[in-house]
C-alpha cells in the first residue's frame, strides 16, 4: 500500500484501516466513546438517578453526540466511494447513532419516547463496525455460524420433535388436576426442562411423570452442550483455515500473525485477499534484483 499523501487518504487510513497505530488508537477511541455513551444511557433509565444529574447526563449526551457526528462526518469525507458507505448497514448505524439528542430538541414530545432511548442504544452495534481484529474476529465467528446453522437446525429440528411427544406423554399420564391441561401446556413444561430453565410452575405429581422428569432433565445437559460443541468446532476449524491462508507464497510459511504484513522467514509481502475477509497469501510483485554484468572495457 503506498503511503497516503492527501488529507482524505490520510483521514481514511486512520478511521477505515488499523494497521498502523493511528488507526488503532482511533478504533479504542471510538470504542472506548461508544462503552461510556452506552454506561450514561443505562444509569439513565434508573429514575432516582435521571433526576437528580438530569443537567448532567444532558451535557454529557451533547460531547457525545457532537464526538460522533463529528466522526461520521469524517467517515462520509474519507469514504471510498462515499456512497457505498452511507447506505451501508454500520454507516446508516452510524448515522442512527448521532440522531437521538437532536431527534430530542427538534421533534416535539420525542424527548421521553422510548424510541429515542432505543436509538441510542444501537450505538452497541458501532463497536462490531472497526475494521480491525474485531471485524476480523467477527468475521471467522460469522463464517463459523453459517457453516454450523445446517446441523444446528437439524437438532433443533429434533428436540423439537422431542419435546412434543414427551408434552403428549406427560399429558395422558398426568392429565389436568395437576396443570397439565393441555399438550401445549406439556409442551411448554418440557422446552423449559430441556433446556435446564425449569421454572417449577408445572410440575408432574405421579411416579411415572416424575421418572419422565428425571430422565429429561438429564438429557436437558446434552441440548445445552451439543448446539455450543457444533458452533465450537466449526469456530476452530474457521480459525485454522484461516491460519492456513496465511502461507507465504514464496517459502510457504504457516501460521503468520493475523496482522503480518510480511513472511516472518522469507520477509515476502502478503496482501490482503477480496475473498478471505482477512490476510492471505496473496502476495504483492516484487522485482527481483537484476543482476547487470560488466561488459568489455574499451580504451579511450
């Protein structure tokens, strides 16, 4: 990448890019921005604490907006193509995130809407928008997600299956004087004793529902853990496929840093890949030194 000269391209390495340490200090910045604007909105909604620094969370809501308009405006400036960035999904959240206050002092009445406090939160979303580790990381859970949503569907499918036979069962033997008054009602009490909640409001009174109980609530551990080992294991194997399109091209090198920029062996460049969403092994063309050989020398 050639060392950015004009003021936009300076601005966008900074906010768009993280691989240097003005961009990462830009990413905490806002990050940090972003924690204590969603602390200020939480403390907020406690009634006994919006009156009495009611001045205070105001004037702490205008440096807060005005840090984030000022940062969109930024973004919109170094943007390329602009456009591109202001009908995407995090550029319209950040757009959504600098309108509550001003959505408050300009709209009659929208000052105690929820929907002004709901705004505010959406901020939570800004954080997953650095284009940095977090996007990265986020980007192998994401791919991990996908891969896993077959099988974790299927399961689903079949505890689902499950727990309308055994509210059925649970219904015929323990029948209504014990709150069972429906299948949907066994239903109900076996989705929430599979899945260890076990509210208590319905429960079986005979032996043989008791037995039922039992037995579900020990296959309950295994509809808990089997969905997170799915998730988990494509999670893994997404973080190796990852390692393993960091191979230098020239020595092949595994296992570089996510944030490597050249061959810790062989120092060749790697680039970034379109399709990978992260650090590949695409490498950059280097010319090789020529070597000029010294040809006969003539007398003057």
């Amino acid at each position: 990448m050639d060392p950015p000269y004009t003021l936009r391209e300076r601005l966008r390495a900074v906010v768009f890019l993280s691989n240097s340490a003005a961009g990462r200090a830009f990413d905490i910045g806002i990050s940090l921005l972003i924690f204590f604007s969603l602390i200020c909105v939480i403390l907020e909604s406690v009634p006994s604490l919006a009156h009495a620094y009611h001045h205070e969370f105001l004037v702490i809501e205008w440096v807060f907006t005005a840090l984030f308009t000022i940062e969109y405006v930024v973004r919109v400036y170094a943007a390329r193509p602009r456009l591109a960035y202001v009908f995407s999904f995090f550029g319209i959240i950040d757009l959504i995130s600098t309108l509550p206050l001003y959505l408050s002092h300009f709209v009659p009445g929208a000052q105690s809407a929820m929907v002004v406090r709901g705004l505010r939160l959406l901020r939570l979303f800004r954080l997953f928008s650095s284009q940095g580790r977090w996007a990265e990381h986020g980007g192998l859970v994401i791919t991990a997600v996908r891969a896993s949503l077959p099988k974790v569907a299927f399961f689903l499918g079949a505890v689902t299956m499950v727990a309308m036979m055994l509210g059925t069962v649970i219904y015929l033997i323990e029948g209504g004087p014990d709150g069972f008054t429906s299948i949907p009602q066994g239903m109900y009490w076996a989705i929430s004793t599979l899945t260890t909640v076990g509210y208590g409001d319905v429960v079986p009174r005979t032996t043989i529902g008791q037995v039922i109980a039992s037995v579900v609530m020990v296959l309950g551990y295994g509809v808990v853990a089997i969905p997170v080992g799915i998730v988990s294991s494509d999670i893994a194997q997404s973080v190796e496929a990852h390692r393993r399109r960091l191979e230098c091209p020239r020595c092949e090198v595994r296992g570089h840093a996510a944030d490597s920029r050249f061959c810790r062996k062989c120092g060749y460049e790697l680039r970034v890949g379109a399709s990978s969403g992260g650090w590949s092994s695409v490498a950059a063309p280097v010319a090789a030194p020529v070597a000029v050989q010294p040809g006969p020398r003539e007398d003057p």
